[in-house]
C-alpha cells in the first residue's frame, strides 16, 4: 500500500531511469517529485507518463522565478498537463502571477520560502536580510499565502511555525530536507525524519536519494511508510 503523504523525488538522470525507478516502486509509490534536474532528460514525458498511463499523483519542481508576464505564461503551460502540484519562488509578484497563470486548474502553486540547502551563512552570502532562518522561512511563508499560494515548499524545521500562521489554515505544507533515520544529509541542512515533519504539520514529505540511491529502493520506500504508519 501507499501513502500519498509520501513523495519521492526522482532525482535520476533521464526517462529511461526514471521508469526503472517506478517499476522497481510499483505501487508503493503513488506521488513522485519532477525537478528542474530532470528536465532535459524528458521530464515533462516522464510526468505526463506516470500521471496518465499510471495513476500518479506529479509534483513538478521548477521553482519558477521571473517577471510576472513570463511566470504566468509558464505556468499557463504547464496547467494543461494535469499535473498536481507546481513550485515557484515565494516573492509576492511571482505567486500572483502564478496563481494567475493556473486559472481554474487544479494544478496547486506552492512557494518556495528558503532552499533546505542553504544556512545563515548562505543568505549572509545573498545579502539576504539578517535574522534568523526560521524567522524568515515563516514571513516568507505567510506572505506567499497572503499572495495566492495554495501552500509553500519548507524544511521540517519550520512546518510548525508556519503551521501556526493564520494564513495556513487549509493550506499545504510541502517539506524536503527529510531523511529517514540513519540516512546520509548530502547537501541539506536543516533536516528531521519523516515522522518528525509530518508531526510537525507537514502534509507532505519528499524523500530523494535515501529511496533511488538504495540498494533495495522498495524496501527503503516500506520502511519510510511503515514510520509514517
């Protein structure tokens, strides 16, 4: 069985890959993340793929950022895929004009608050305004949803405080930066377990590379559900 809270990011080169991941999944696996990575390698067909011929649910990770006329013909674009969930950066022109560009798709704009890779030295390196990220994350977060957003991408560390906004009520909460116990962090940074996010007013967990990196990716998928559980 599977459990849509689960997303699994398929961080793998090209279509080809990325169809042995989901055979390997079966139906473990009802929801997969698509990102920018992915693109050239036949992304968009590997979501229209697996929407359409197999049933998933698709989160498509672009993290959109430009001016407001071309995030809106972007995100027009992309509405006509069926696709579930779209990412674009959380700035407050790039939100409208998202939320314009999906119409009355059921496609959902999540925003993207801060990148789970990046720490106060990262920003400091941005001359992203001072604070502290947890600070931000929520401002950002509120500010998104105030804007349109249907929901905003953020660590597990902040879920909760972004969870207690008004703002959040009925909205989704999407985190990355969640690694299974014992799993490897790569290049993120403020990270918490599965259970952990979720408990935390998570509606969605990504996992990537603890699942496709595996030696036994449905077992790694099982025992990730079987946390949830």
């Amino acid at each position: 069985m599977s459990d849509d809270r689960l997303i699994v990011a398929m961080d793998v080169p090209n279509v080809i890959a990325g169809m042995e991941l989901a055979d390997k999944l079966g139906d473990s696996v009802s929801f997969y993340k698509i990102g920018l990575g992915m693109l050239t390698g036949g992304g968009l067909a590997l979501a229209n793929e697996l929407k359409q011929e197999h049933g998933k649910r698709i989160f498509l990770d672009m993290k959109f950022f430009d001016i407001g006329a071309t995030v809106e013909a972007a995100v027009r674009g992309m509405a006509q895929f069926d696709l579930d969930f779209l990412t674009v950066h959380g700035d407050p022109h790039v939100v409208r004009a998202a939320r314009e560009g999906a119409g009355g798709s059921d496609m959902k704009i999540l925003a993207v608050t801060i990148l789970t890779s990046l720490d106060r030295a990262d920003l400091d390196a941005s001359c992203i305004k001072s604070g502290e990220i947890a600070d931000l994350v929520q401002e950002r977060a509120g500010i998104a949803l105030m804007n349109g957003a249907d929901g905003v991408i953020a660590s597990p560390q902040e879920a909760a405080l972004i969870r207690a906004l008004p703002e959040a009520k009925g909205k989704l909460i999407v985190t990355p930066g969640v690694r299974p116990e014992g799993a490897a962090l790569g290049d993120q940074k403020r990270v918490m377990t599965p259970a952990q996010a979720i408990a935390n007013g998570a509606d969605h967990v990504v996992v990537g590379r603890p699942v496709w990196k595996a030696d036994d990716p449905r077992k790694a998928v099982q025992d990730i559900l079987a946390e949830l559980a």
